[in-house]
C-alpha cells in the first residue's frame, strides 16, 4: 500500500463497507479481507471514503454484496462499479 490508497473492508457481516484511507508513509499489507484501491488522483482518497461512508456511499455498497449467514462479500469487480458524485469536473483534476 502506499499513502492515498483508498481500503475497503470486502467481508463480514457487520464489518463489510467499513472505508479508510491509508495515510502513512511506509509500506504496509492487508490480508485477503480488505480491497485496496489505488486511486489516478489520491488526492481525492478523503473526499471519495467521506462519501462511501456516507447513507448514499453505503447503499451503493449494500447492492452488491453477495453471500449470507456472515459471509457476505464484495468483490473488486463490483467496487471498481461503485459512482460517486463529482462537481464540475475542472474541480477534480
């Protein structure tokens, strides 16, 4: 991982959706449970995880997950679906 990836808890029911942003300056690894995004502009990584967090952002996430009794999932390909809501696109370069 390196500093403005996006990480996103992909299992678990309870857990799953749960957004952060990794802000660190050293190198670091994650197991199988989280997806990490790496972002073209990760300087959008605060904006986009504020919004995944938000009613909306979850809802999105909520759609896609598969699996039951606990073991719910949700897989890079459906993130990668994910919308999220960008003003005037000058703003977002």
């Amino acid at each position: 991982m390196i500093a403005g990836d996006l990480l996103i808890n992909s299992t678990g029911d309870g857990t799953i959706g749960r957004v952060a942003v990794y802000d660190e300056q050293f190198p670091a690894v994650v197991d199988g449970h989280i997806t990490i995004v790496r972002l073209k502009n990760p300087k959008l990584a605060w904006y986009i995880a504020a919004y995944l967090l938000s009613t909306q952002g979850q809802r999105q996430i909520y759609r896609y997950i598969n699996g039951s009794s606990g073991q719910v999932e949700i897989y890079p390909v459906d993130i990668a679906r994910l919308w999220v809501p960008f003003g005037e696109q000058e703003n977002v370069k």
